[in-house]
C-alpha cells in the first residue's frame, strides 16, 4: 500500500478514535449517569427509558465485571468506552470493505440513500419516519446480526463493545470520515482493515507508554507496544520457506506450487523428501496473528496444494481415510467446499488483543469468499463458514464467586474439578499468550479425569459384584486423552451457554462475559494441546509483561531477557517432529553473549536454521530494531 494511502488511513483511525470515545463518553456521563471516574449513580435517573435502563445495567455489569478482574473504577471506563469505540470502528471498516467486494449491498457510502437501505426501508415505508436516522440504525444493525452467524467475534451485537451508539451528529461525521475522497482507493485492499487496527492507537501512545514503563505494565501494554506491519515480502519469504517449502518436499517434481512462490530459496544439500500429508491434515499457526497477514498468504498456498492434491489425485493421511479425489468427486466440489476446509481445519492464530481477532477472522472470511467468487460460486451456494481457528489469549474469569457458581452444577463433577485447573492454568494467559504451558501443566489432570469418566460412563453396564480392582482392568483405548478433551471441551461450552441463558438482566451480562472469557480460555487450551506443521510469527520483543515476570521468567530461563526468544523456544515445541518455523525479530539474539543458551541449546540443538536473511533497521514500520528473517527446522 502506497505511503499517502497509509497516511490517509492513520488520520482516519485517529480522528474516529477521538470522535468515537467523546462521543461514548458523553453517553455514559449525560444519558447513563456513569462518570470517568467509575462513579454510577444509584438509581438511575427518571429521564431514561425502559430500553435505556436495560443498556446502563449492561453497562454497569460489564464495569464491574472489569473492576472484578481487577481493573480499578477509571480504568473500566476507559476499557469500555475504548474498546467500543474501537468495535464500532472496525464493523463500519469491515463494512466498506465488504462492499467494495460485492459481499453487501451498498449501505455506507452514500448513508441512507446508500442502495441496500432503500430496498430495505421499501418492505418497510415506515422505518423511514423514525426519529433520528431509527430506521437506516435498524438496517446495520439486521446486517450485522447476519454477518454474525459467520463472524461472531466482530459482528456479534450481544458483546458488551456492543451496547453504545453513535448519536445522530457523531454518525454522521464518522459516515464522512469513512466516505472520503482520499480513502476511495483502499477499501479493496485485504491489507486495510490491519492498518485501522495499527493505527488506531496512535505513535505518541506507545510512546507515553515507554516513557512511563521500561517494560509494558500489562498486556494492552504489551500489544500496543509492538503493533507492527509485516511488509508483504517478508510474509511471503517466510511462508515459502516454511509451507510452501513442506508441500515441495512432500510431492517431489509433482508440484507447480514452486512457481508462485517468489521468495523461495533453493537449499545446495540434497534434502530428504517429507512423508506426504493430506492438505486437510497440514496445520498452519501464528501465535502473535495480529490482522493475520501470514494466514492470508498461507491460504493462497494452501489453496494450490488442494487443487494439486485433487489433480494429482494424492493419497490420504493421517486423519482423513479417503484421498481428497474420492472425497469431491469433481473440482466444483472442491472449489465449494475448499474455503471453509482452509479456515476451519489449516489456519490458526493467536492474539492477546481481542480487536486483532476480530480484524483476523474478518479477513480470513474475506479471504474464503474472494476463493468462492474466483471459482465462479454466487453468495447464495456457498456454505457457511462454522469456525475460525482464531482465538484470544484472555486470562480465564478472574470473578472467583463466579467461577464457584458456575462450577457447582456442572455434571459430572470431574468436568468442575478440570474446569478449576483451567482457570488456574490460564490465569496469566492475558499476559503471556501460548507462552503459559497450560497444556503440560493439566497433562495429568486431563488423563486422570478421562479415567475417571470413562470408569462412570461403563459403571452402568457392570455386572453386580463387579470389582473396583478389575475395573482398572478395563481396556479404555477407545478414548484417549484427546477424545476424552474433545467431549469435555464441548461439554464445558454447553455449559456456559445454558449458564448464560438461564440468568436475567445485569446478571445475564455479567455471566456473558464470564461465559466468553471461560471459552476463549478452552479454545487456546485446545490450540496448545496440539502440535503443528508450520509456524509463522512476528513476535513481540523486549521484556514481557510485568504481571507475568515471576512466572515467564521461571518457565523461560534460557530465554527469559527478551520475549521473541521465548516465542520462538515456545513455537519450536508445539511443532511436530522436522516441523519448520519461520520468524521476523530483532536480530541481536544472534550475536549478543546473554543469547548465548537461545543458540546453543534451543536453536542449534532442536531447530537449526535453513535460512537466514539479515534485513536490518527499516523494515518494521515505526520500529527502531534491526531485525532478521529466519527458517527453522525442527530436528526432531
């Protein structure tokens, strides 16, 4: 993207950003009686409306949920009327985005008169008399529920970033903020929507935060603080190497995929050839995905490896018992249901801001839906995409009243016992990221519990006098600890949704948000439970997170002085044997003597190199680090 294009977005974001939080502001001090400082009148004033009154105990709810996680009063506030802001921003960007790609019909470029809404208020003539714009707000709001059902993590209206609106004035200076002229050209752009996100906090941000802290305070900090663009090139040098170098050696001179990848480095010692793997079975991860630009480029890889495997008719692995051949009879049938396998089965990503994910999933369903144009499939035959593999890295609920209320009735009461180990071992998950090895840590716990289940589920079908002894006896093969965790994850998260759904009013809002931490939670534990293929990353570097320090600092000895050498020595372990990683970081832990045990013991002893580009100062925009672009592989 051109510098005067970037330019444009960043003066975009920051004057939304202002517009967007006085506005909310004004909203929870004049209309729901909230100041800055946490304060909330009690009750609330006779001037609000029944509906009103619903929203400011959402409202409250949600603060003193903050306040419970620890969050002092002016920092719920702030939270809150940030992190609205920020959604509110990102829907109306994602929103422009869809329509320059013919996803919706025209609904914010020319405001109310835009095409989709006419058609919309001509079912309904009388949307149109309601005050204040009632009816086009009744329009978004029906599309974003629709987009919804496919994009829940931006587009879900029952999140508490939900429950504020722009008024009439601030709406409309945001619709022409986001209409001008200077902003024509980018809406096309898969790259846009990453650039609100890194500009939306501002350089003066991050450098107040340095200025006040050596090292980040907390994860905000943390990802304020190293929110920075991969270039284009460096996404494709180290995908090329990575993944399109692990599909090269699986299929020897049958592959063409070679050809695209630009960046590719031909290796002078002759390299054993992989054995092949079904596309449906490669596993893809960015552990700090940010806007997801090393999942974007992998779906174009991957992409072209299906349609090999399809035409080269290559056999199945692993998980899957029929070739993809057998699987879709014809190419249609693959290029129909191709999309959702790549975003629902290879991609995965992480991230501790919950607004990068949001940013991720949306263009990764973007992604999947210019697949389904390019194979000529109209909107109304594709199918839905049922998932991401897009998961926020938020600490379990700190609420432990909460925790203990919801745990009681869960049954069969090991699920209550693995659920407390969960909280307890992801406590720190908001500041760590994968770095918490949770899944070693509950290792034990996860294989004592299946015994115990499936000890419970065949109790009934015992003959009477049946021992306790000879049930130890039992072949329990059929249910590993992976199937066991399967079931349980799902378990667990029927749990959460009935524990939401049977609450009401200020109660149900604050066992949402109990409800949507406790699944991120599961969600990134099932993520580190598994191993991958291929590694993608641009890490933060610098210390970590003050709140984690005692704890990173002991998991992470030989890595500890800087936060990129952890995410590499974490991302080599969660990769299967001769798995590759590739990285961008600073490049200082190749020569400096405190990396001395990052090179000795973690990369050359378990993941030698296989290339090596040093870049230099210049190539991070807004970062003063030199950095190097690395391929990893994992010996074993």
């Amino acid at each position: 993207m051109e510098k005067d294009q970037r330019n444009a977005i960043s003066s975009a974001a920051q004057g939304a950003r202002g517009l967007l939080e006085e506005e909310y502001l004004e909203q929870l001090q004049g209309l729901f009686d909230v100041l800055a400082t946490g304060e909330v009148a009690d009750p609330p004033g006779a001037h609000l409306t029944a509906s009103q009154r619903v929203v400011r105990a959402k409202i409250v709810a949600a603060l003193d949920y903050y306040r419970s996680a620890g969050h002092t009063p002016p920092e719920s506030v702030a939270r809150l009327v940030r992190e609205a802001a920020f959604t509110t921003l990102n829907r109306f960007v994602a929103l422009k985005m869809l329509e320059a790609r013919d996803l919706v019909q025209q609904c914010l470029t020319l405001g109310p008169d835009s095409s989709g809404y006419r058609e919309f208020a001509g079912l309904a003539p009388g949307l149109e008399q309601l005050s204040d714009n009632g009816g086009y707000r009744l329009y978004l709001e029906c599309l974003l529920d629709e987009l919804a059902t496919e994009v829940a993590v931006l587009f879900d209206r029952r999140d508490h970033t939900s429950l504020l609106w722009p008024r009439h004035n601030a709406f409309q200076e945001l619709l022409a903020a986001l209409n001008a002229e200077a902003l024509d050209a980018v809406w096309e752009s898969d790259e846009t929507i990453g650039w609100f996100y890194q500009f939306f906090n501002s350089k003066d941000e991050r450098q107040q935060m340095r200025d006040e802290s050596q090292a980040p305070r907390n994860s905000r900090e943390l990802a304020v603080r190293n929110q920075f663009f991969t270039p284009r090139y460096v996404v494709e040098f180290l995908v090329d190497n990575t993944l399109g170098r692990t599909w090269s050696e699986m299929t020897s001179d049958r592959t063409e995929l070679l050809d695209r990848c630009d960046y590719f480095v031909e290796l002078e010692d002759e390299r054993p050839e992989r054995p092949l793997k079904d596309p449906r079975d490669l596993r893809v991860l960015d552990p700090a995905c940010g806007s997801g630009h090393f999942l974007l480029y992998s779906f174009d890889l991957l992409e072209a490896m299906y349609r090999e495997a399809w035409e080269h008719q290559l056999g199945a692995s692993e998980g899957n018992t029929t070739s993809l051949r057998q699987t879709y009879e014809s190419l249609d049938a693959l290029n129909l249901a191709l999309p959702a396998l790549i975003v629902e089965q290879n991609l995965h990503g992480i991230d501790i801001d919950p607004r990068a994910a949001q940013i991720a999933a949306l263009a990764l369903w973007m992604r999947a839906q210019r697949s389904w144009r390019d194979s000529g499939i109209s909107a109304a035959d594709r199918p839905r995409i049922r998932k991401t593999g897009i998961v926020v890295a938020e600490p379990m609920p700190g609420d432990q009243e909460m925790v203990d209320e919801f745990a009681a009735d869960l049954q069969p009461p090991l699920l209550a016992t693995l659920f407390r180990q969960i909280v307890a071992s992801l406590s720190l998950a908001g500041e760590m990221g994968y770095l918490v090895r949770a899944e070693s840590e509950l290792a034990s716990e996860i294989s004592r519990a299946r015994d115990e289940f499936v000890t419970q589920r065949l109790r009934p079908q015992t003959l009477p006098g049946f021992e306790e002894a000879e049930q130890g006896e039992l072949d329990l093969s059929g249910i590993d600890d992976d199937a066991f965790f399967a079931e349980a994850e799902q378990r667990l998260l029927a749990a959460l949704d009935e524990y939401v759904e049977v609450g009401s009013g200020e109660q149900q809002s604050r066992r949402r948000l109990f409800a949507d931490d406790a699944a991120h939670g599961v969600a990134l534990l099932e993520l580190m439970r598994d191993r991958y293929d291929v590694v993608l990353m641009n890490p933060p570097f610098g210390a970590g997170s003050l709140k984690a320090k005692k704890v990173f600092d002991k998991a992470y000895p030989r890595t500890k002085n800087d936060v990129y050498a952890a995410f590499v020595e974490r991302g080599i372990e969660l990769l299967v044997p001769h798995g590759m990683l590739g990285a961008i970081t600073s490049r200082t832990g190749f020569f400096l003597s405190s990396f001395q045990k990052w090179r000795e013991e973690i990369i050359l002893d378990t993941a030698p190199p296989l290339v090596f580009a040093d870049l230099g100062q210049g190539v991070l925009d807004g970062a003063m680090v030199e950095v190097a672009a690395y391929v990893l592989e994992r010996a074993r």
